[in-house]
C-alpha cells in the first residue's frame, strides 16, 4: 500500500527554464544555444553538466557556483519557478493522508532556498545534503530513512529515466514519470520506462487523482 510520495526537483517541481539561463548568461552564450546542447547531451544519456565542457574545456560546476554566489549571481528559487500544479496537488496528498516529501539532485543551497517556500510537505533533502546523488543507491537508501514506512510503500516521482524511474525501481520503489520538460517528454514512452514505471502522468494532479482512488 502507498503510504508516501517523494518529488525529484527540477522538472518535477520546479521550471528549470531559468536557472538554465543564467547559466548560459554566465558562460556567455546564447541561451538557445546553450539549450540546443543540453538536449543533445541528453540523448546520449550523459550528465547535465557535460553541457558546460562544449563551451569551456575543463569546466567545474561547483567552482563556477561559488564564484556566481560571490557575484550575486547565484541560485534563485522562487515562487514563480514552480509548475502551477505543485502547491495544490502536494496539498491535496496530504489531505490523502500521505507523508510528502522532495528529495533530488540539488545542491544543500537549494535546500535552502526550498524550505523558505513553505511547501505543504513533511520533508526535505537534497543530494547535496546527504552527499549521495542519483541514480546511487546510496541516494535512495537515504530517502528510505527519511520516510516513514519501507521502499515498497514510497512512490518516487520524476522526470529523469535512468535517475529517476529507473533508479528508484531499482531500489525497491514504487515509481511516477511526469512527462514534463525535455527529459520527460524524450523518454515518457521509452521502453525502460515502460518497464519500471507504475504510471507516466501528465501533471501532479493526475498522480493526486490516481492515489486517492487507491
């Protein structure tokens, strides 16, 4: 029986539209441009940040992080960076009497920032945080301990198939792909996707409905 739900972050809660942006600012590029690689690095299957190494050959993200924070340039999340769905089917899942929370590839500064919108959840933790990131099995042990109950009962939700879907089967969870953003419109009918998840939706909403007539 599902007793608790855990959201990736980017693409699943949040727009990434313009974080991506300010990074292309930064590295002084088109933002279109910038775009347009990301989504050939994602076909491949390779890591979000090889996106940078196109542009400048030896480019350490988390150097490059610090040295925007110096420059006032650094990580924003903000109320207007969430899907409009989020608040009011994360609310409605805990009406459902489920245990919410969001765990995800994020740096301890974006945890941060997301505790400072109040979200209507019971928890939350980022990579940065545990020092374990996905698709690491490490990762989803630490979600197990955070959440009350055993894997079989957690729904992870996400966007990502190998960090997201894939992963998190593989651990023992129950799992969701949002077809939202680049990565879940590619691989919402991938068939490893197909394979390890329990449902593909269209919105946060669609998985309220779905859990709430379990």
């Amino acid at each position: 029986m599902v007793t608790a739900v855990v959201f990736d972050v980017g693409e699943t809660l949040l727009d990434d539209s313009r974080e991506w942006g300010a990074w292309a600012d930064w590295i002084g590029v088109p933002r279109h441009t910038l775009s347009t690689v990301l989504g050939a690095v994602t076909v491949a299957g390779r890591d979000n940040a090889e996106t940078f190494q196109y542009f400048r050959p030896g480019f350490d993200v988390a150097r490059e992080r610090q040295l925007r924070e110096k420059a006032g340039k650094g990580e924003r999340i903000e109320e207007t960076d969430l899907y409009p769905d989020v608040r009011r089917a994360l609310g409605r899942l805990r009406t459902q009497g489920l245990w919410v929370g969001v765990a995800g590839n994020q740096t301890s500064r974006a945890g941060e920032l997301l505790r400072t919108l109040n979200l209507p959840v019971d928890g939350i933790a980022t990579s940065g945080e545990w020092g374990v990131a996905k698709p690491s099995r490490a990762f989803f042990s630490q979600v197990e301990n955070m959440v009350p109950g055993s894997a079989a009962d957690i729904v992870y939700v996400g966007d990502h198939r190998d960090n997201d879907v894939v992963a998190a089967k593989a651990a023992g969870f129950r799992t969701a792909l949002i077809r939202r953003g680049p990565w879940g419109h590619l691989w919402a009918d991938d068939p490893l996707v197909r394979r390890d998840a329990d449902w593909v939706i269209d919105s946060l909403d669609e998985l309220a409905g779905l859990l709430g007539a379990r």
